[in-house]
C-alpha cells in the first residue's frame, strides 16, 4: 500500500516587518541617480575580517525582494536563498573586507572604511557605483576624514578588490538595516560572505568553533583563546588573551593539519 504523501511543511515567515524604500526614494527625488544601501558585519568579532556589503538600486526601483528583512532576523538559509535574487533585483552590489592586520594596523572605523570602499570597487566594476550611500547607524565611517590625517595617506592594497576612491554622498540613518530594503539587502550579502569565510578557516582552526560563533566571543571561543592563544586570523590589537600566540611558543600548528 502506497502511504499518502504528508502535506508540505510550511517554514515559518521571516520576522519583523518588511524594509520598505522611501527613504531611496526621497534620495532619488532629491536628485541621486543611482542610490547604495551599506551595512557591516564582524564590527564586534574577535577573530576574521570585518565586512562590508554594499546594494545600489536601479532607478524607479518600486518594490523589494520578497523575505527581505536585516540579515539577523533571517535564518542561515533563508539568507543563502535570498542572495541571489537580491543580484537579480539591484543593478550591482559588492562586499569588500579588511583583514585582522589592516584592523589592527588602521583601526576598526578605518579598517571599516577600507571595507566599504571595496564594497564599492565591486560594484563599480559591476558597472554601477552609486552617487549616494544609505550607510545603517548613526555614525559615518565611510566618508574620507579630512587630510593630513593617518587616514588621508594611501590605504593599503589586498582583498579581492582595491579601494574604491569613490567620491559621492554619505546619508546615515539609524537602524536602516530594519526599515530600508537597500541597505538590508546589503546586510544579507555581507553576512552570508562573512560567515562563508569564517566557515571555512574554521576548517584549519577546528578549536575555536568559528563555524558557529564566526569569531565572536562565545564562551567555546574565549576558552580556546585561554587554552590556545591566538592565531594569525585573530585582531591581536584587541588585547584578547594573555595567553601565547599560535605562533609562539606554545603553537596548535599552522591551520594546515
């Protein structure tokens, strides 16, 4: 006897209401051609890079990705799943990313502009940067600090992309991330990029558990800093642990065996 096929197991929708785009509107109104939603990931992380992604709207964009919502309110799939129709949807996006190093030889707010201009270098050679940047939060560490500052000289190469020297508007905008779709949808890039990496040096450095905690301070993770020390992938400006490097000398090898 064949059984009767079970009805189809209906996942709950995503939580928080939907990111809607008045605010790209008002920009576009205003008289920005091409307006980019950015947000950052690993700001608070102890180990791997932080990341920036970056969605520029086509113009007269009228509707959003159906489940879009801030990338912390989705579950890991439905992120995965959302990724490519947000490319679909927005006539370019980029992530860009600043290393450990260039976190502890910058420091985070500059380290976190490096990002975000690689976010951008991406978009440009998808052929659109954008004129305006919708940037989440209250602070605005995108825009260039004046010269004759550490930030004014040239900033380091790496990564997959150069930095942008992107000259355009920074509009901040506190918890842009829940309510405009741009800038969420960057979100979502941005944390599904970040976590594929940490998932994937978790492979060479099993002890600190990054492919759950993605280098944030989790008690798994703290403990291992104390047993361990810490490793080239680790922000070592942080002050994280009195313990001995990975490198020195009590090593748990190179991430390789």
């Amino acid at each position: 006897m064949v059984p009767e096929p079970r009805p189809a197991r209906r996942t709950a929708p995503p939580r928080g209401r939907a990111p809607g785009l008045g605010a790209e509107r008002s920009l576009q109104e205003a008289g920005a051609r091409l307006v980019g939603g950015m947000d950052e990931v690993g700001r608070g992380a102890l180990a791997g890079p932080v990341t920036a992604g970056l969605v520029v709207l086509r113009p007269g964009t009228r509707r959003g990705v159906p489940g879009l919502r801030d990338s912390k309110l989705l579950t890991p799939a439905r992120r995965e799943a959302l990724v490519p129709r947000i490319l679909e949807w927005c006539a370019s996006g980029g992530v860009g990313h600043a290393s450990p190093q260039e976190i502890d030889g910058l420091g985070l707010t500059a380290a976190l502009r490096l990002a975000g201009r690689r976010a951008i270098a991406a978009a440009a050679q998808r052929g659109a940067p954008p004129d305006v940047v919708l940037l989440d939060g209250g602070h605005d560490w995108l825009s260039e600090p004046g010269a004759g500052t550490l930030f004014g000289d040239p900033v380091p190469a790496g990564g997959e992309h150069e930095a942008h020297e992107w000259v355009g508007t920074v509009v901040t905008r506190v918890r842009a991330d829940m309510t405009c779709a741009s800038v969420a949808a960057a979100s979502v890039l941005a944390k599904v990029e970040r976590d594929r990496i940490m998932g994937e040096l978790s492979a060479g450095w099993p002890q600190y558990g990054w492919d759950s905690n993605k280098g944030y301070g989790a008690v798994r993770h703290r403990r291992a800093l104390e047993e361990h020390g810490t490793t080239p992938h680790h922000r070592l400006s942080w002050r994280l642990t009195q313990a001995p490097t990975a490198a020195g000398p009590r090593t748990i090898g190179d991430g390789t065996t």
